[in-house]
C-alpha cells in the first residue's frame, strides 16, 4: 500500500513562538553588553582625563617651586638691623601651618645679638616631591652674617659666610606658597 500525497496536505513549517523571544533576549543581551562597554571605556577616559590633570598640576607645581622656594627661604631668613620690622613683617606673610605656630615668636625680633644682617642667598633648589597642593624641596643656599661693629668701627665686622642645606616643605594657598617646615640638613 502506498499512500499517495494527495490524501495528505502539505505541510507549512510555521515559526516556533520561541524563536522571537530568543532574538528579543539575544538583543537585549548585546545591547546591555554595549552599554557597559560604554561605561567601562567613559570610567576610563574620566580616569586618564583625571590622572593627566593631575601630572599637569604637579608639573606647574614642580616649576613654581624651582623658581619660587629659594626666594621664599632667603626672605624668611634673611634680616637687616635697620630694617628688620619690614623683613619679620614679610617673613610672616611667606610662613604657614607648623612653621608659623613654631616659629611665631622669632618672627617678631631683630637679628640676634652681635649680628648686623644676616643674608640667605640660595644657590640650588632642587624638588624632592611634589603635587598639586604641596612641595618638598631641597635648598642649598650661602649665609653671610655680619656683625655689629665694634665700638667706634665702621658699618660692620668682618662678615662670616656659610652654606648650610636645609629640606623645606610648601603649602599652596591661593596662587602662593607658603613656607611651613624646616630642617636643616648640613
């Protein structure tokens, strides 16, 4: 017995309901994908952005500590019997945090006794560490102290000249530097 294919209808292949839901979760899929591929990528840009911004302020810093920190140094130290209200005065404007509550005191005096003047010209400024807000450096500078003349002498004694080296530590306040550690290093 054969069947003919007549008695029989052909058969239509409808879609399976399935196959539509597989596609919906196959798109979502690559679309969520998507999206955190996205946000990865903006959280790593919004890093890069931020870790080069930062590098470019500590760069500016490094530059302004270079130029600026020996000047800061001597104008602190630096101080002349006939003038030494308007270099304490000064002094005190350049010093911040530790230093100032330290030192407080010894800003508000004249050169120590038998001195004249003493100078503090830096030599080197080299930068130990810095960042956007804060700076250590490493200061080489000549001190000449002068001494009071004697009685009847001229404008002074012979003057005593020394080099020391002293780490110093910078607080960015504003657009200025403050001085607001010391230590002497030779």
């Amino acid at each position: 017995m054969t069947r003919s294919r007549a008695a029989h209808p052909p058969r239509t292949v409808r879609p399976r309901s399935g196959t539509r839901i597989l596609s919906v979760r196959s798109a979502i899929l690559a679309v969520g994908s998507i999206v955190v591929v996205l946000v990865v990528l903006i959280a790593v840009l919004a890093w890069q952005w931020r870790i080069s911004s930062a590098d470019s302020a500590t760069a500016t810093s490094r530059d302004e500590l270079r130029r600026d920190a020996g000047k800061v140094v001597a104008q602190v130290f630096s101080v002349d019997g006939a003038t030494w209200q308007a270099d304490r005065n000064r002094a005190r404007g350049l010093v911040g945090g530790e230093f100032a509550a330290r030192y407080a005191t010894e800003l508000t005096r004249p050169p120590s006794d038998g001195a004249r003047s003493i100078v503090w010209t830096p030599e080197v400024v080299g930068i130990v560490d810095a960042g956007p807000e804060h700076g250590d450096v490493l200061i080489r500078a000549e001190i000449v102290t002068t001494p009071v003349a004697a009685a009847g002498g001229g404008p002074g004694g012979v003057p005593i000249t020394e080099n020391v080296s002293v780490t110093a530590r910078f607080d960015k306040l504003g657009e200025r530097w403050l001085l607001t550690r010391v230590e002497v290093v030779s």
